[in-house]
C-alpha cells in the first residue's frame, strides 16, 4: 500500500505537469495501481488481481470520458479499449501457450496475460509494443547490473516480468499525454 501511495504520489506531480485535473487524476490513478503492481509482482512473482482490475475499471472509465459526450462515440470508445484489452492480452496469452508447450514450463503467468489487457485499455495496441520493449530493456539491465555487481541471476530463476511492464505501461502512457502524435501513427 506504501508503495500505491507513493507512485500515486508521482503520478500525481507528474500529472500537474500536463495542466488538466483530468489527466492529473488519471495519471495519479495509473500511477498507484501500476506501482502497487511493480511493488507485490517483485516481492511474490505475483500480479494481483485487485490492482489490475481497478486498473483496468479505471482505463475504461477514461476511455469514456476521453470520448465527446456522445453516447455512440463513448460507446464506441469502450469498445475499441475492449478489442485492444483483447488483442494485447490475448497476444501474450498465445505467447504464454506456445512457450509452454514448447519448454513444458511455465514462462509467463496469468497475471502477466490479465495484465498485458489492462495495459491494452490503457496504451492500445500499438503503443503496448513500446511498454514492453521498455519492460524488457529495464529487466535485461536490471539482471546486468546484477551480474556486474557479482549476484548473477541463475538461470532457472524466475524474472518478476510485471515488476517492469506496470512502470512502462504508466511511463508510455504518460509519454502518450506529453507527445500524441509522436507515440501513435
């Protein structure tokens, strides 16, 4: 909860900088929800439920009101976030199948599926691809460092994959906010 309140705390200056309450609430929201994900994912190899679901209630609630008030346009809205929740999290749900059936082993968990969805509510599919680019650039430097430090991470140990992809999921998600037109063609 510590660890909620005080990315929700970053998000939150981080979203004054845009100049709307709106997208102030939402980063501030995203934030929390994404670093309480990092927070539990790290510690358990873990993505927990609650967090994800509020996420992904509070995505489809932006989608609404991101839409103009216009009934078909905001249900418009909801769908194409549905569809996107759909296609992202259904891209690592046949990532997940294929490794298992390739390694018999578990390589990715459910809650790195739910939470590719949520991450498609909020960033669509074509920015989700930055997210995790991001995710795994982070995990790769992060197990370097690591191993530059003289703590090698053995290979049979498990990577916390949602500990990197909620901070990118918030970080392109912001990204999208300071520049539209250069993150989605």
């Amino acid at each position: 909860m510590v660890g909620a309140l005080a990315c929700g705390g970053i998000g939150a200056a981080a979203g004054a900088l845009l100049g709307d309450p709106y997208l102030l609430a939402a980063s501030a929201f995203l934030a929390a929800c994404m670093g309480a994900i990092a927070v539990v994912d790290a510690r358990h190899y873990r993505v927990p439920d609650p967090w994800n679901i509020a996420a992904a209630i509070g995505g489809l609630i932006v989608a609404w009101l991101s839409a103009r008030p216009i009934f078909s346009e905001q249900t418009a809205a909801l769908g194409a976030s549905l569809l996107h929740a759909a296609l992202c999290g259904g891209a690592f749900w046949l990532l997940r199948e294929a490794y298992y059936r390739w390694r018999d082993a578990e390589g990715l968990g459910l809650g790195d599926v739910k939470l590719a969805a949520t991450a498609g509510i909020w960033l669509g599919w074509q920015l989700f691809a930055s997210a995790v680019v991001v995710a795994a650039a982070a995990a790769l430097l992060w197990i370097g460092a690591r191993a530059l430090a003289g703590r090698a991470w053995p290979r049979d140990r498990k990577i916390p994959l949602g500990a990197f992809l909620a901070p990118a999921i918030w970080m392109c998600w912001y990204g999208l906010q300071i520049m539209p037109s250069r993150w989605v063609p």
